[in-house]
C-alpha cells in the first residue's frame, strides 16, 4: 500500500498533549488503569486498531493505550462547528455522513489508512453491555483486505461500568487495556476471508478479556 508511514506532526502533537495531560492521569488516577502489551503496537505504518466497545470513554482510552493517535470516524456535521471540526480533523477523526455510513466510512477510513494513520474498528459497531462481541461485523476485515495491513485485537475491561443506566458522573471503576498480536489482513475480499479474519479478532479480543483484571 502506498502513502505515508506516520501521522502528520501536528497530529502527533496533538496526541501526546491530549494523552499526557487529560487521558493518561484520568485512565491511571481515577480509572486505576493498567495497560498490557504495549509492545506489541506497530509504531508506524498505517494498521487497523479492533476493540470491543461499552463505553464512550473507549475511544481516547483506546488511543492512549497503544501509544499513538487513533483515527475513528464521526458524524460530518461535527466538522462544519467552528473550532471543533479543525481540531478533531488534526486529531484523526474523519467525517462520515448519515445514511450512507458504510460506503463514505469505508471511503474515509482506506484514506486514512494511506496517510499512515492507525484505524480504530469496534467490531459490534456499537457499545455493548458487558463488553462482549456478539454479532461482530466484516468492516474491519474488509478493510484490511483492500488496504493490506494488520490487525491489531485490543480488548477495553471494565468500561462498560463506568456509566450504568442512570448514572450522571462516571464511576472511578478499575479499567484494564489489553493488547493482543498483530493479525494478517485476509488474502482477498471474498465473505468466507472476511468472516474467518473477522472471527479470528474476535476470539482474540474475547480471549483478552477473558483474562480479566
């Protein structure tokens, strides 16, 4: 795949004065946060990040955790409020309309992934009660098939008591980031490729979660 093999510097920027001032203290002072396999990320190259998915905190949480900024799609009109659509944009997020999400996602996403951005994918495509996976999607397999890169399985621990039905502050519940192995992008775009790639990261991530705290 052809493209950039790294954010632009001013996104990096962006990332560690996020991460170092908000994210970081907030994950490990109040979420007691513990990281584990840190060494397993990719530093650079454009790689598709897969995670199950229970809260609104997992996005940064996500990115935080694997040391370097995290592209996720959001909502387009996001990006014409003044101020904010230019500093999310630098952030990686990327503009996705409704109604067509997952043609002008898959678009965004390949674009992202040429400039040499990590990728965020939740593979249910919404948030779960319990953190699991139970109908994952081909989204990101299929991704991975057209641009050719890895998959990295990350499983989010504990997210989904930070804010239970009813509550209006988030809960200082103990939160666990688990990085798996790199996974191979499937061969070709075919559904029995993008099925078998697609379970393989989600036994991967629920066998993560399994190891609990």
């Amino acid at each position: 795949m052809a493209g950039r093999d790294r954010e632009p510097p001013i996104s990096l920027m962006l990332y560690h004065l996020f991460k170092w001032s908000v994210v970081s203290p907030v994950l490990h002072a109040y979420f007691r946060g513990r990281i584990y396999g840190v060494e397993r990320v990719p530093r650079q190259g454009p790689l598709l990040v897969v995670a199950n998915h229970a809260s609104d905190f997992d996005p940064p949480m996500l990115s935080n955790c694997v040391g370097r900024p995290v592209s996720f799609m959001a909502k387009e009109e996001l990006f014409r409020v003044p101020l904010l659509g230019p500093a999310i944009q630098l952030y990686g997020a990327y503009p996705v309309k409704r109604g067509t999400a997952d043609r002008s996602a898959i678009r965004a996403a390949l674009t992202q992934l040429e400039q040499g951005w990590a990728v965020g994918v939740f593979l249910q495509g919404t948030r779960t009660g319990d953190g699991h996976i139970p109908d994952p999607k081909l989204g990101a397999a299929l991704l991975a098939a057209k641009a050719q890169v890895p998959l990295l399985p990350v499983s989010l621990w504990g997210t989904h008591r930070i804010l239970p039905k009813g509550s209006k502050f988030p809960r200082p519940v103990p939160v666990t980031v688990r990085i798996g192995e790199p996974l191979p992008p499937p061969t070709s775009s075919d559904r029995a490729a993008l099925e078998a790639t697609t379970q393989r990261c989600t036994e991967a991530i629920h066998d993560l979660h399994g190891l609990g705290r």
